[in-house]
C-alpha cells in the first residue's frame, strides 16, 4: 500500500461524493460503514464497483466527443504532465507504484512533450558562448 498527497479541490470532491453517499444511506434508511468503498453502486458501499464498469463508462465518456482514449492512457497523462512541470522523477515514479529509481517511468510513461523540448533547447541555447561577430 502506498500514500499520495491530493489537493485540496480534490479532498472537497471526495468530501462531496462521501455527503453523496451518506444521503443514499438516509434515503435507503441504512447506517453508512465506516470501511466503505469509494466506488460502488449498493447504497452501502459495501462491495467495490466492477472495474470494467468504470472502463465502459471511460470510454462512452470519451466517445462522445470523438477522443480515442483508454483509461490507463492516464497514467500516461498524468507521468508526463508531472514531468513536464518540473516534478522529479523519483516523486513521479512513486504516485505511479514503480520502483527502481525511476527507469520504468521514463520507459513507459513518460512520452516526449515537445514544449519541455523548446524549453531544453532554450536553456541550453542560452548557455552558449556567442562570438562578437556580426552576421
């Protein structure tokens, strides 16, 4: 098991999603459980939702408007977007669960941003001697 840090929008979507389900409890006149699972679709919370359920709904979701996606593609996303940021690559493979200072994470995730690109070239532009040639 590992621990990621979240930002606070995303506490108060969970905390509104967790008032969600309390009000199911009260409507279906249960208790809410304290070991309830985030997603589900019972009242209680009791039983996790099928993961190929949440797969179907991802790709209706991107259906829609005509993106071709899968939903591992986030994980894609979210590496090279944290990379692209200036987020180190030790942080990014651990949210991501990989070992091994990073390697897979760069391997696998991580694809080239072509803005990081222009960036690195800028810098190491700017770190070049120019000659007082005009020309």
């Amino acid at each position: 098991m590992r621990r990621l840090a979240i930002d606070p929008a995303t506490v108060e979507a969970l905390a509104e999603h967790r008032d969600r389900c309390r009000e199911q409890c009260r409507v279906a006149e249960v208790q809410p459980i304290a070991a309830a699972y985030l997603f589900s679709y019972r009242p209680l919370h009791d039983r996790p939702c099928d993961p190929s359920g949440v797969t179907r709904r991802y790709v209706r979701m991107c259906a829609e408007p005509g993106i071709d996606s899968h939903v591992h593609a986030l994980r894609h996303y979210s590496a090279t977007e944290l990379l692209s940021a200036g987020v180190d690559l030790r942080t990014v493979a651990g949210r991501l669960g990989h070992g091994g200072g990073g390697a897979t994470t760069l391997r696998v995730y991580a694809a080239c941003v072509g803005e990081s690109d222009r960036r690195a070239a800028e810098m190491l532009g700017s770190r070049m001697r120019r000659s007082g040639r005009a020309g």
